[in-house]
C-alpha cells in the first residue's frame, strides 16, 4: 500500500562559535530564537516545536591542545503539517539564523495512517486466501475453514529521509511516497 506523506519533520541546527562560552551561547541563543520565531510565525503550534539537542564544546588549537574557544550548538525539531510550506520555512530559518543555520534532516511521515493500514492488512488477508488457494489446488487437497488470522509484526515503516539542498534560492521539497506494509498469516485446515 502506497500513501503520500502529510507531515514533514525537520531538524534545524544552529551553531556558533567564540572566544568565551557565554557569548557564543548568547550568540546561539539569539539565531535559535530567530529560527523558532519563524516556526511560529509561519503557525506552527508550540507543541510540534522542540530543542532536540543542545551541546557547548571548547575548541582547541591542534598544536598545543589549548582551549582557543567554545562552539555551541543547538537543535529544534519541528513537525509540519502543511508540507507544501516545508521549504519556504527553511529558506526564512537560513534568513534568520544566518551562515550559523544548519539544516540537519527533514523526514516525511503519514499522521493518521489507519485508514491505509486498514486497507494493507484488507489486501494482505486476500493474498493469503488467493495463494493458500493455490497450494491447495497445486497439492490436489481441498481448503477447508479458517482456523486463525494473525497479523505478523514487522518493521514499522520508514519515514524517507532527505538532506536539503541550502546551495538553491528556494528549498525544494518533495513529500514522494511511502509504502505501508502489512504481513499475515492465515491457517487453513485442509478439507
């Protein structure tokens, strides 16, 4: 079973860098704050908005092993789901963060996929008849009754993953598909 994506999850970094940690946190601050600031004037709700990781690192001269200064970075995580704006919400984030955006991922997922689930176990479970019908006739035995239907746990699907592209004007971002899967097994007695 085939369904589009609805909903985009995007990972924005920011990172800076200073002689001092308490400027470059305070740097940091200020482009993330910029980079949430856009997510929610673009309608993102507060509660698909999350710092996913925040890390302050000291740098140091490779020749001598000396702290030179402090790195910090920073990431929020945003889910959206109006896809088709996915990239102007990137372009306005590297606006606002400057050269200190990082844009680390951006994942497609389907929000309510039971309506499509449904309908992969429907087309699971008619294979199963199809082709235990198959076997019985290739055996020459009959296909009596039903006994049990279970529904094999598998992978949970995959969201696609892809890396934007910063190098273009405007951040083209494409949903594509994804593919939900449904395994059963079906026990026959053999009539």
């Amino acid at each position: 079973m085939v369904a589009a994506p609805d909903t985009a999850t995007v990972v924005l970094g920011v990172e800076t860098r200073d002689r001092s940690a308490t400027a470059a946190l305070t740097a940091n601050s200020d482009r993330a704050n910029a980079v949430i600031g856009v997510l929610q004037a673009a309608g993102v709700a507060s509660a698909d908005i999350r710092t996913s990781q925040l890390n302050v690192f000291p740098t140091s001269a490779p020749e001598t092993g000396r702290i030179t200064g402090y790195e910090v970075s920073n990431q929020v995580t945003a889910t959206l789901h109006d896809i088709a704006a996915a990239g102007t919400l990137i372009d306005q984030a590297a606006a606002a963060a400057g050269d200190a955006i990082r844009v680390q991922s951006i994942q497609f997922s389907i929000a309510d996929e039971s309506a499509a689930r449904a309908e992969a176990r429907a087309d699971a479970v008619r294979r199963a008849l199809t082709q235990a019908q198959q076997l019985a006739d290739a055996a020459g035995v009959g296909l009596g009754p039903v006994r049990s239907i279970v529904e094999v746990a598998g992978q949970p699907p995959v969201p696609y993953r892809a890396e934007a592209d910063l190098a273009q004007k405007a951040v083209p971002v494409q949903p594509g598909s994804q593919e939900l899967s449904v395994t059963v097994e079906v026990v026959h007695d053999i009539a």
